[in-house]
C-alpha cells in the first residue's frame, strides 16, 4: 500500500486527510482516479468496484485483474491511501458470504479501509442481520462496513440508520454521513451529536442549493448528477463538520460542469480544503 495507508484520520498540528470520491469524476476507471487524485493533492481515494446504477460501465474490478493491479500499483507509487470502495447493497436476498466476499478480497488486497453500504431491504430487523454479519465478515478483511442513508433507499435518513446500527449488537459496523442527504432529511448537528462517535469513521462532504427537492426522484437526481462543491451552497457543512469526530472527509461532489475531470477535482479540493480548515479552526477555538 501506499505510504499514507492505515490512516485513520487527523494527527495533531496537522489538517485531516482530504478523499477524492468516485461520484465526483465517474468517468474515470480506478487506476485514472489515483492517478487524478494524486495529481490534484488528495491524501486519499474511493473506488467504485460495483457500479451503482445501469447506466454505468461494466468494469473488471473484482479480483486481481490487470485494471486492480494497476490500480494498486498506482496506490503504491503515489502514496494516496484508499480511504473507501463501494457500493455494496443489502437487499432481502443478499447472502453476504457468497456476494461479497470477491468485493472484500479485493479491496484487503489495494488497501482498502472503509465500505460504503446502502440499505435497500424494507424488512430493518433482516437488514440489520446482514449488516451485523457483513461487519464480522469484513473484519477479517480489515474493512469496515458503513451504512450510509439517502432518501431513495430503505434507509432513508440518520434516525433509521442509526436503529439499524444500533441492533448490530458490536459487530463493529457504523454510520456514513453524507451532506446532502444529511441537510435534505433536515437533520441537525444535535442529531449529530447524539451518535457514538465510534460510529463514525469517515464523512462525505458537497454542498446544495435551496429549496430542497419535493420528490424522491428530484433527490436522487440532484444526488447523482446536481451537486455543488463544498462551500457553495445552502448546507450548513461547519457546524455539521463540528459535531462528528475529526475522520477523514471525502469529497462527493458530481457537479453539471463539462470542465476535464483534473479541473474539477482540483477545484473540489480547493472548495473542501476551506471548509474544513473553518471547521477544524472552530473546532481547535472550542477546545483551547
């Protein structure tokens, strides 16, 4: 791996790593996204190894295929650390053992840390065993499974993750806050607050205008395709940033801009850098 790997978050007297999503620039294969990240000055990346939607390409990025060796070999050479990959789905169906364990393989091998986990099964009491089942399995991997709410999933906001995680009894599963999802459900930093902070292993931030979309599709689609860099919009990313612990923070931002993708990725970073040096300096004034 990587000389930034195994990076949990923030060291004291310096700024807390800073991720570069897939969502943000998704035209990009895994081993480009490294490469874009590491160029525009990320610590760390996310990958996508299972598309999210149909509309995107069918890529071999399970097992150690010449794109996940490239991959690695460009983790390795870069020192960008792989903060997350994603996306695995928890629906009725899902027998963890036999769907995921190509996907946990291959992210122990490049590196990986955290898992991005959506929550698409109405039954919560069978959910949350999978969920508690996946954690044990993943720990063996050295990942983390993270359940992450939005409003077109049947987990659609941070009370519902929060009982689904709370049933998993320590299986060492958490939450993952996204920004957009956080503001649209109208949650608020006590809400925040009110969660065990090891819960929390990383966060997702963008920015969004007002009004907030009346419809599911209207939230799914600003969600995929109609994001703001941090700082841009109406989301309150301060003082949502000051009520978790200081993890790392990986920016998901697809924003409708037809600049390259090394343009965008440097300008999000710029955009997150702010906000969370606002963050972390009212954090710090807090504390003294």
């Amino acid at each position: 791996m990587g000389t930034m790997a195994g990076r949990p978050g923030s060291v004291a007297g310096q700024a807390r790593p800073i991720s570069l999503a897939p969502l943000t620039v998704l035209e990009l294969t895994p081993p480009e996204l490294v490469a874009c990240a590491a160029d525009a000055g990320y610590d760390g990346v996310g990958l996508r190894l299972i598309r999210a939607t149909d509309d995107e390409p069918v890529l071999p990025t399970l097992g150690q295929t010449p794109m996940i060796r490239e991959t690695r070999r460009r983790l390795d050479d870069t020192g960008v650390f792989l903060l997350d990959i994603e996306v695995l789905r928890l629906r009725p169906d899902t027998n963890v053992r036999d769907d995921f364990g190509a996907f946990l393989e291959t992210g122990a091998y490049l590196g990986a840390q955290q898992i991005l986990v959506t929550g698409n099964d109405p039954d919560h009491a069978r959910l949350a065993d999978n969920l508690a089942e996946l954690g044990e399995f993943a720990h063996g991997f050295g990942l983390t499974p993270n359940l992450e709410p939005m409003p077109w999933t049947d987990v659609r906001d941070l009370r519902e993750a929060a009982l689904i995680v709370r049933r998993c009894h320590g299986s060492g599963v958490g939450v993952l806050v996204d920004a957009i999802h956080y503001d649209r459900a109208l949650a608020t930093a006590e809400d925040l607050r009110a969660l065990p902070p090891e819960w929390t292993r990383y966060v997702q931030i963008c920015d969004a205008l007002l009004p907030r979309p009346t419809s599911v599709d209207e939230l799914r689609f600003q969600g995929r395709n109609a994001r703001l860099f941090p700082g841009q919009g109406s989301i309150d990313l301060v003082p949502m940033l000051r009520a978790l612990p200081s993890v790392p923070v990986s920016v998901e931002a697809p924003v409708q801009w037809t600049a390259p993708a090394a343009v965008r990725a440097r300008a999000a970073l710029r955009a997150a850098r702010d906000v969370v040096s606002a963050a972390d300096r009212d954090r710090s004034q807090l504390t003294a």
